[in-house]
C-alpha cells in the first residue's frame, strides 16, 4: 500500500497465486520475473527475482508517486493514480481522492504562463512542497480558485481566492507593481459558464500589448536614427543595468551585488545590433560578441542559440553557479538578459581568447613557453580544487577541456561554461545521470559508459588536457597509421617504453625542464588511469606538480586504450598530425572570448 500525506493512495490488493491482485502493470513482465510473498505470524514480504541469466531490474516509487519498471530487456515503464476526479473507472489499486463538497462539479486546471495579482495564502514555512501537493491543497480548499509553485524548482505552494489581475508571458504590456511573476499558473477551470473572468483581461492585455509594441517599434527607429546621426543616448544607457535581484524569477537565489539584469536594447547597442564586426566567434552555447558599456568597461557576451541544444536549464544554472563562486580562476560573469526567446550571458572580456586557439596552431604555440604553460597547468588545477573543495558550494564542473579555459591579458587562465555543471552536497562521492553532457575525449569512462561522475570525473578530464598542453597535440585525435591511438595510448606508451620525452611540443625549449617534464607526464597518467578510485585528488594533483621532493607511484594502464606489443616497426607508424597556422596575430591583442 501506498500513502500520500496520511491518506491511502494505492492498494496492491490480495495475493493470488502468483500475484497480487492489483499489480497488472507487472503482468508484461512474468516471463522475467520470479515473484515470491511469504506472510505468517512472524513475517510478512514480497520479493522479486530476475529468471536465469537475464540480466538485472528493478522496480522502485519515485517521488511523485509513480512506479517505475525496469526490466529485460531494458523497456521502460511506469504506473501512477490519476489525481483528477473525471478519471473513471480508476485503474485498480487506486483509490479516490475524498474531496469536499464543493467541489463536485470541479473539472480540471488549466497551465497558463504569466504573471499573476490576487489575494490567498503562501505556504512559506514548507518548502519541500511539490507541484501535486499544490493541487491537492486547491482541491480541497472550496475558496481555491488557482495556485503556483513558489520556486523555479517547482517547489512551494501559494494558492489563490480571488484574482484580480493576469497578464500572460507572451503579452507585451509592462508588467505593474504588484503582480507576482510566475512562470506557470494553474487556473480551475468550472466550464465555458462557470470560467474565471481572466480571459477578458488577456484580450485587453494582447490588445495593450499590440499598441506598445508599436509604439516600441518606433521608438526604436528614431533612436537609431539618432544615433546614426552621431547623437548619444546617454541616460539610455547609464540606467541599462539594474540589480539582477529585481528579476522575480531568480531573486531570491542569486546576490543582487554580484550579477546584473541587463536590457536587451542595451546589450544591443553595445554590440552595434550583434554586428559581425563585434562578432568574437561560436561555441556550443552559441555566437560569442565583444561589446563596450557606456563606462567604457569591454564584455564579451554569450547569445543562446536555438539549436545549441542547451536551454534554459544550463543558462539558470550557469547564473546560479558562477554567482557564488567567486576566484581568480574562474571566469567572471557580468550579468544576464532574458527577453522573450533571447538568453544571453555577459562575461568579464578576456583579450587572449582561450587555450585551444594557442595551443593547436602551429603559429600560435610558439607564444606558448614552458613557463607559461605551466602556469596555466597551475591555474587550472587551482580553480578546479576550489570548485571540488573551498567554494560554497561543491562543485563538479563536467566540461573542462582546452576551449573552455580563457586566458586574460597576462595568459592567467579562468575556467569557464559552467552550463553543465552540478552542485554536490559536502557528504556527496557522486552521482549518476540519464543524459550524458560533455566533450568525448575529456569524459572519464565511468561518465561515458555509466553516467556515474564525481570530482573525479573532473580529475579525469585535467589529466586529458595537461597531456594537451604538454604535447600540443589533440586527445582526440589518431596517433597512428594502422590502429586507433589517442593521445592517452600514445603517452602510455612511450611512459613505458622510457621515451616519454618524444610527447613533449617540439616547439618548446626545454632542455632545462626534463625533470620537470617527467613529472608532468606522470601526474597527466596518474589522472587519467582507468579506475576512478586510482586517480588522484585535486589537492593530491597540485601537490604532486608543485613539490619536487615528492615521490610519485607509477601510473597504471590509462582509460580508452588499445594495446600493441611495441617494436621499431610499430614506433615508425607512430604519425604527427599537422598543425593548421594562422598568421598575423599579436598576443597583446587577440580577440576575446
């Protein structure tokens, strides 16, 4: 049996045979399942069995009250009781929710998006409260008319007796003091005779709405025609950025002294209407642009691309993140703006672009000298070892890789695109995901294979990218004529047959660095051994690149490789990509990211 909040929700009814009477969601899967009830004076359980060899299942609830089947091989399925009273006849083993009588001829809700003006009751001191608990509490209060999640997690409850005011997301019209701003309300819906008088007020809204964005249009024009004509917008711009704070969908989330709501129109004019001149270049999020405040303060903004395939989700949580982590190696986020369909990010403007446009340019690489690239080793292992261990929140970054770390004016590197990103509880080893984000290439292979992540999934992924800035050569690349070789094979196999020098970009000067260079190469295999558990800690990484004295254990087979009984024939088809050059570029002005 199952209860919600004191009251039956389901009942597997009585055991017949080989199964209980209510349980026919299981009936697809008997001829995988071994069920067993054993009930006497002493015990009383259910167990069940995979038959054979068949592989592994599981049958579980989640939180919502549903239960989830998973079985050989490998479908899929769940099984939940309909909240709504129009459901007949119910499926069995679920029983009907007990709701006044007032409610009698109650319908259905209806999802409407928007903003909202009324008089109820928040239900502030629980907010463990769900988006079904909401419902319940509506159903069952007579006065009840709609109700909203108080989060953006869907989390918390405030239920509504009287409406005096909505205003849909899709209307234009500004929105009054006053009105709270949900993104998702639920209205009862009593029939066409019966409805709540709202949608008046979205006519007269989508009218209102029609006329302003007229006006807009307008206004628009002529303020470009201004400035065409060598006139300034001063005030315009000087009161463009407001405190992200008063943005209602994440106030209570982000420090209104560290991140900024910009206007649409002013990151427009910044950018010269996202002019191609100012364009930067393009990420997975999408086109990145230079643009000036009127401070005079240089950014560089991040515009989410519709087919990117990151949505709003990685944009919250790149703002919630980066807004609470605060160090010099990870990149600085300005502000935000979010209008209609637009999302767009504004960062700190870093003139050296990022690692990759150096390092994998047979020009570029040479601006590149052993000091710089072991700073910049330095510099990352720092950031990341504040993220898994000093910030506020514990941090599990996910993406590292060469294109994601930017480097400023004097070549400090700043970790960036925390998209995908995840907050870990200080108690927290790790964690497992259905949908697998991130670079092959840089993806541990429990990540890859499993979706299991940790810190050292991240360990993982510093490991591919010292290996980078030590050879100057991609991971992902082939390193040999007639089998797979990454660059992880490639290194192994040179750490073991003593030639670990011949990894190392022959553009550096290192003859001065050999011990130095050893060390590298080992702590890089020591990151990226197959197993999680044999891979070094963030604060045992830094300790190994920065204490000489330290003794380092050998590293183990690495991850993704494929073996090969070394010989001289097999070292000549060892190859070296070439490198693509780009001349005519200074490292005192490169453009940014």
């Amino acid at each position: 049996m199952m209860w919600w909040r004191g009251n039956a929700y389901w009942t597997s009814g009585l055991w017949d045979k080989d199964n209980f009477n209510n349980t026919v969601f299981l009936y697809d899967y008997f001829d995988v399942l071994n069920l067993t009830y054993i009930s006497n004076e002493n015990e009383k359980y259910w167990t069940y069995s995979i038959k054979g060899n068949m592989g592994w299942g599981k049958i579980s609830m989640l939180s919502e009250g549903s239960i989830e089947i998973i079985m050989p091989p490998f479908a899929g399925q769940s099984f939940q009781c309909p909240l709504s009273k129009n459901v007949r006849p119910l499926p069995r083993g679920c029983l009907m929710e007990m709701l006044p009588k007032c409610r009698k001829d109650v319908l259905e809700f209806q999802e409407w998006q928007g903003s909202i003006g009324g008089s109820g009751y928040r239900y502030d001191q629980n907010e463990n409260m769900s988006l079904f608990d909401c419902e319940v509490k509506c159903r069952q209060n007579c006065s009840c008319i709609a109700f909203a999640s108080l989060n953006n997690d869907g989390t918390g409850c405030e239920i509504f007796d009287k409406v005096t005011r909505f205003i849909p997301s899709e209307s234009t019209s500004r929105r009054p003091e006053g009105l709270k701003d949900y993104r998702t309300v639920y209205f009862l819906d009593k029939g066409k005779d019966k409805h709540i008088h709202k949608k008046w007020w979205i006519w007269l809204a989508a009218a209102a709405g029609g006329i302003l964005l007229t006006l807009s249009i307008v206004c628009f024009s002529l303020c470009r025609y201004f400035i065409g004509k060598g006139k300034t917008l001063p005030h315009e711009l000087e009161d463009a950025t407001i405190p992200l704070g008063q943005a209602s969908a994440m106030n209570d989330k982000i420090d209104k002294n560290q991140v900024h709501l910009f206007s649409f129109e002013t990151l427009e004019m910044a950018t010269d209407c996202f002019s191609t001149a100012n364009k930067l270049g393009e990420g997975g999020f999408g086109p990145v642009y230079k643009g000036k405040l009127p401070s005079g303060q240089e950014i560089a903004i991040k515009r989410l691309s519709r087919s990117s395939g990151q949505g709003l989700s990685e944009f919250k949580n790149e703002i919630l993140l980066i807004a609470k982590l605060q160090h010099d190696n990870l990149v600085k986020l300005l502000g935000c703006c979010m209008k209609g369909q637009e999302k767009i990010l504004v960062y700190e403007y870093l003139p050296n672009r990022s690692l990759d446009f150096f390092l994998f340019d047979s020009c570029r690489e040479v601006l590149l000298n052993w000091t710089t690239r072991m700073s910049i080793i330095e510099g990352v292992a720092q950031g990341l070892l504040y993220l898994h261990k000093y910030s506020r929140l514990r941090v599990i970054h996910r993406d590292l890789k060469a294109s994601n770390i930017l480097l400023d004016q004097n070549m400090i590197p700043k970790i960036s695109d925390f998209g995908m990103a995840r907050i870990f509880g200080k108690q927290e080893s790790e964690a497992n995901t259905n949908r697998i984000v991130g670079t092959y290439g840089y993806m541990s292979p429990e990540y890859a294979i499993k979706g299991v992540f940790s810190t050292k999934s991240d360990v993982f992924s510093f490991g591919v990218l010292l290996l980078e800035t030590m050879s100057g050569k991609k991971n992902h690349g082939c390193y040999h004529s007639e089998r797979p070789l990454n660059l992880i094979g490639l290194a192994w196999e040179l750490w073991i047959e003593g030639r670990a020098m011949e990894l190392i970009d022959p553009t550096l000067d290192v003859s001065n660095h050999k011990n130095e260079i050893i060390r590298c190469i080992n702590v890089g295999l020591l990151c990226v051994q197959d197993g999680a558990m044999d891979r070094p800690s963030m604060t045992e990484v830094i300790s190994m690149l920065t204490n000489e004295s330290l003794q380092l254990p050998e590293p183990k087979q690495p991850a993704f490789f494929v073996g090969s009984t070394s010989t001289r024939e097999e070292q000549e088809k060892q190859v070296t990509l070439e490198k693509p050059c780009t001349n005519g570029l200074s490292i005192s002005d490169m453009a940014g990211r």
